[in-house]
C-alpha cells in the first residue's frame, strides 16, 4: 500500500509525496525548491507517513471487501 499526496496547478503535477519513499518529490523548479524545504521540515514528514495509517491502512479492508 503506497499513500501518494500530489500537488497540481494549471493540470500540472508540481510536489508530491510518497510513503514509500518517505518525503517530497518536485517535478518543475517551483517543485523542487518546496519539496527540499518540505523535506527538511521532520515535523510534516512525520504527518504525512502518518496519513498511510489513517487513510489507507484502516481501510485496506473495507476497499477489499467490497470487490
């Protein structure tokens, strides 16, 4: 189970996020210089691999169930 967060703007993905690799992923100039400043914040790291938990991993079952 991977939780991926992405940022967009004008149809073009800017920053996202994947669980599993653990930080933020720039995609335009823009993007990379917040996903470095995004990645040396510990604090929204660790809120981010958090939403794995509370988005995916809670409910892996209820999405499977329903298949």
């Amino acid at each position: 189970i991977e939780y991926i967060d992405s940022y967009y703007y004008n149809k073009m993905e800017l920053i996202r996020f994947s669980s599993s690799l653990g930080k933020f992923v720039g995609y335009t100039e823009f993007g990379v210089k917040n996903a470095e400043a995004w990645n040396k914040d510990t604090s929204k790291l660790a809120q981010m691999n958090a939403q794995k938990e509370r988005y995916c991993l809670n409910n892996i079952g209820n999405w499977f169930s329903n298949i």
